[in-house]
C-alpha cells in the first residue's frame, strides 16, 4: 500500500514538472511554450510557431527538415525535403491512420531560410486522402465523408 501510494505521489509530482510534459520532436527536450502543431488554421498555427522560434531561437532552426518536423510535431512515416537555395518544400505524409473516413493525411511546407540561417515556414497545405468508399483516393483538401 505504501508502495503504491509513493508511486502516485511521485507520478502527480512529475505531471506538475514543465508545460505538461511536451518534448521536441528532434532533441527530446521538454518544450517551454506549446508547439504549433495540432488541428486549426494553418496561417495561425504558422505564425505561432515563427514566433515561438524567434523569441527561444532553437538550435534545431538551422535545419530546414528539423524544422518541419517541429512544426509538425510527429505523427509522420517521413518528412521529404526538397531544397533549392533559401527555399525549401517540406512533405510529410502519415502512416494509415485508424480513422473511418481518413486513410492518409499530408501536409506540404513551404520553408524560407532567413538572413541569420535559420528557417522558417511561410506556407503549409493539409489534404487527405479517403478509406475505401468514404471519397477521394487521391490526396486532396476536401473532406472525407
């Protein structure tokens, strides 16, 4: 009984720790303010992330697929990258996920190398693509059914 109820007082201790317990996709550190990443609108989430990219300059913002995948936050089978100068275009592409009407989700960045080095995204799409028999099977911006 003792055992169990030091267990749990240690559990509540390190729940409290940090800003829930949140880590950078590509240094496994805790974060200091939420990621970008998670469902809404894109232009927001874009300039959320910048922000919080200037005001902690991350070491991993000198890295233009280091930063996708932080704006990202995980999730992807892979992040492809083509670059071509200060502009480089981010694509992930899930796993099949265990939903009933999405198999697929992508996004595709837009990246913008700055004059200090560092990237930043200037754009992102999100499309999917359907199960079987719940819409399209190619990747597009429309909703599944």
């Amino acid at each position: 009984m003792r055992l169990l109820a030091s267990a749990l007082i240690a559990v509540a201790l390190l729940a409290g720790c940090g800003y829930g317990g949140l880590q950078s996709a590509t240094t496994g550190q805790a974060e200091p303010e939420p990621p970008a990443a998670g469902l809404g609108d894109l232009d927001k989430r874009i300039h959320a992330f910048n922000a919080r990219v200037e005001k902690t300059k991350p070491p991993w913002r000198f890295s233009d697929k280091n930063t996708a995948a932080e704006f990202l936050g995980g999730g992807f089978s892979s992040i492809v990258i083509d670059a071509q100068g200060s502009t480089s275009r981010a694509t992930a592409t899930s796993p099949n996920l265990a939903d009933d009407s999405v198999r697929n989700e992508r996004y595709e960045l837009e990246l913008k190398k700055r004059s200090d080095e560092s990237w930043q995204v200037v754009a992102a799409t999100r499309t999917y693509k359907c199960q079987p028999n719940r819409g399209h099977q190619d990747f597009s911006p429309e909703l599944c059914l």
